[in-house]
C-alpha cells in the first residue's frame, strides 16, 4: 500500500478534491488499462491518446480514484477527482512527496546503453526486496516512468535503484527535480539518440548531471571509457571512482560467453553469468556498490555468481542444433558492437550469422553508424549478414565491400524467408536492431527451421 488517500495526494500535489478523499490509495497507474481496484489513476495528455477519455474504464476497475486536468470534459458522477493544471507535474510531486516518507538512498544510474541490466545487478547484488531494495521492474526511467518507480517503492525501502534516462537537453535537469541520488553510476558515454542530443557532447554533459548531484559523501561510479570523456576541470562533490581492467584492477581469467572467468577487487577469482566484458565492468561497479552499503564479501560472491539478466535484453535461445542471440529489444552503434562481440566469443559455433537492422534516432550520422557497423561484422569474423530496412542496406553494403556474405530484406518477415533456406546446425544467429525493426517476430520461424535441420532435437530455452 502507499499508504496515502486522495486527500492526502491533494494535499501533496497541490490540488483540488472533488468527491471522496477517504479511500486508501495502494498503487498508482498512468495505463488505463493496469487499473485495479484501490489504484490512484494519473491521466496524461500523451502524444498517441489522452487519459482523460478512460476515466470511465478505469472507475468500472474499481480504481480510488483519478489525477485530472480541468477542462477536459465530463467526469464520470461519483468518481472521485484531484484537479491539477498539469498531471504530469503533479504525478512528479507525488514522487517527491512519497520518495521524502522514505528513509532510503537513492543509486541513480545513467547511461547511454546498460542502464537496466546495471540496475537489476545493482538490485540483485544489494539483496533484492528481501533487504529492502527496490528497484522497478522494467525500464521506468523517463519523466513519466522515474516517478512511478518511486511510487511503487514500500515504505520501509532502505535502497531505491533508480535509471535516469534522457533523450534531449533539459531532461536529466526535470528528472533530477524529482529525485537526486546519494550514489550514482554512468554505465556508458557514446553515440546514442543523436536526434535530439545533436552530439556526443551534448550526451556527455547531460548524462554528467547526475554525477555532479551526488552529494560530498557520495560516490559515482563509471567504466574508465567513460570517465576519460569527462571534461577537463569537471569537478563535483561526490568523489568519482572510475572502474577499469588491469593487473590490480578488473581481470578477465576467461571469456566465455554465460561463464566468464574474472578476478574482482577485494572478491578475488569467481565465475559470473554475463556474455560480455562490459557487463564485467558493471558487475565490478555492482560489487563496489555492495562493499559501499556494508555487504559480506561472501554474499556479494554468491549473489554475483547467481546474476539473473534482465528481460528482453541479450537473451540466448538453444534451438535444436542452433542458437539464437535475440538482443531485438534496441540498438545504437555501441550497443550493437558489443552485440558482435559476443557473436565472436560465442563457443561451438559454426557459421556466424548477423541480422543487423536499422539503428534509429541517429539524425545526420545515421549512415556513417551504420557504414561503421558493417566493417565491425566483417572484423567480428560474421560469416552471413543479413541487413534489415534502411539501415541494414547500408551495414550490408559495408560488408560486402569487406568481403562478407551479404544481402538486404525490408522487414523482419522477409529476412526470415530469406534466411530459413540457408539455415545450418551448429550456427549461431544474432538479432540486433532498434525495437521498431521488430525483429524479435522472427523467433517462431527460426523455430520452425530449427525443427526442420532437426526434427527430433528440443527446443529450449537457455537462461540469458
């Protein structure tokens, strides 16, 4: 329960009640359609629907009551209503009202790729909701999404594992008004949503806010990549701590994509369940995080050991005699070389095959990214690439000139059939591209070719 009625939610937004303020609030939705009984519905004016027009569905499900603007046509009789210039702002400083209940700290984490997987391993690492940490469930990390994290934290949380995404200047500035961590992390510093960012630049000092609000006794965390972008003279009160691979630093014993061998400060020699050496980096910055808080060195050893991957990320399916690496979920050039990287270190394979599609929000930079990913497959030793949609043409071209196999599909339905016939056991597939390319729809074909190589192999999925 959040332990709030709508009284009290006026009283901290700021707004006007309008019916019974008397019913107990247990969780709060801005999707009409997750509305349960006891639930405090915020209804945003968004770009695809506005809220408003549910507010009738939303007290069919029993819901306590509604956060809505005025002016926005009839409310259904009987509802109860908070009436706020803005449902946004308000559904912010509920955030802020219910984050100051709490007595925990705040690890923010930003980022222009890792974001999620860091804060699961955070969460994981620190004891999960057992020992009081919350951390949300998926990717809440917008203007929208921060404080619904918040929202969602018990009252008891001693640790709350918040992400801090942005896509355009000003937004990390609105979000840290909603809540400034005590410890931060910067997972990475690269090209990403360009579209609104314009420049690596600009990324770098928006995603630095986060670092500079740490106060005098915190500590920001940040891959050594990412903390030599930071600019000369940069200083803020929390100390940095920059995390890197070295002799007395980060090792890499073995890679071995799901049991990669590595040595950690203070942890020594422990086996970890990541596919790539930046995930080793995040989980030697969730072990500092850990010793930061007082954990037992043995139990950040087992939980670190047991790291279970966020979903929708990197995920490897065994199909029969193949292996499918799904990592459909987004794409940006750093992210998707990592992705390559994985496919090389992959063990047992046969052929490598990339399907690489379009990498969205890269504004004028787009085709030389993607030109720049087709010479990466080609040094990844891909042995067929297939490119999707725009952006693929352009990977695919790259990696013919290279001398690797190649060829182009619009959509993932037509690279399916393109590569089903080609499809051998023992290759091992990678599916990289930005969520609109929709490649994950390609998993129930690979499937089905999978059966047909060999019908009487299993399917399973291999935990990823």
């Amino acid at each position: 329960m959040l332990g709030l009625d709508l009284a009290r939610v006026a009283a901290a937004v700021g707004g006007t009640l309008v019916g019974d303020g008397e019913a107990p609030i247990r969780s709060v939705v801005t999707d009409s359609r997750q509305a349960r009984p006891g639930d405090l519905f915020v209804a945003l004016d968004g770009a695809r629907t506005d809220g408003h027009r549910f507010l009738r569905e939303v007290q069919a499900a029993g819901a306590s009551g509604a956060l809505v603007m005025p002016d926005r046509g009839d409310r259904p009789e009987g509802f109860p209503c908070v009436v706020v210039p803005d449902t946004l702002a308000a559904l912010a400083a509920l955030a802020r009202h219910h984050l100051g209940r709490l007595p925990a700290k705040v690890v923010g984490i930003t980022g222009t790729v890792g974001k999620t997987t860091a804060k699961d391993m955070f969460a994981q690492v620190l004891g999960g909701p057992a020992a009081q940490v919350h951390a949300a469930p998926a990717s809440y990390n917008s203007e929208c999404g921060l404080p619904l994290a918040i929202l969602a934290a018990p009252l008891d949380s001693r640790v709350l594992v918040l992400e801090y995404g942005v896509n355009a200047p000003g937004e990390m500035a609105r979000l840290l008004a909603i809540a400034k961590p005590h410890f931060a992390c910067v997972t990475a510093l690269t090209p990403v949503h360009l579209e609104g960012m314009g420049s690596l630049e600009t990324i770098v000092r928006e995603k630095l806010l986060l670092a500079a609000a740490a106060p005098p006794d915190g500590v920001v965390w940040m891959p050594e990549d990412a903390a030599r972008l930071v600019p000369a003279g940069s200083s803020w009160p929390a100390r940095l701590a920059a995390v890197g691979f070295g002799p007395d630093a980060v090792r890499i014993i073995q890679r071995r994509p799901g049991a990669y061998r590595v040595a950690l400060p203070r942890l020594g020699e422990l086996t970890l369940p990541v596919y790539a050496d930046h995930e080793v980096l995040l989980a030697a910055i969730a072990a500092a995080v850990g010793f930061e808080f007082g954990e037992d060195p043995q139990a950040l050893r087992d939980r670190l050991m047991g790291l279970r991957r966020p979903e929708g990320r990197l995920s490897a399916h065994r199909l029969g005699p193949m292996t499918v690496l799904d990592d459909a979920y987004n794409a940006s050039p750093a992210a998707a070389a990592a992705a390559l990287e994985v496919l090389r270190n992959w063990p047992d394979a046969g052929r490598r095959i990339a399907v690489l599609g379009t990498m969205h929000e890269l504004g004028v930079e787009a085709e030389r990214w993607h030109r720049e990913l087709g010479r990466q497959a080609a040094a990844a030793g891909v042995d067929l690439l297939l490119g999707v949609g725009a952006g693929g043409a352009w990977i695919a071209a790259e990696a013919r000139e290279a001398g690797i196999d190649a060829a182009v599909a619009d959509d993932a339905e037509a690279v399916c059939s393109l590569l089903a016939p080609r499809l051998q056991p023992a290759d091992v597939v990678l599916l990289k591209a930005s969520r609109a390319e929709g490649l994950e729809r390609m998993l129930p074909r690979l499937r089905e070719a999978a059966r047909a190589l060999s019908p009487q192999a299993d399917s399973q999925e291999v935990e990823g």
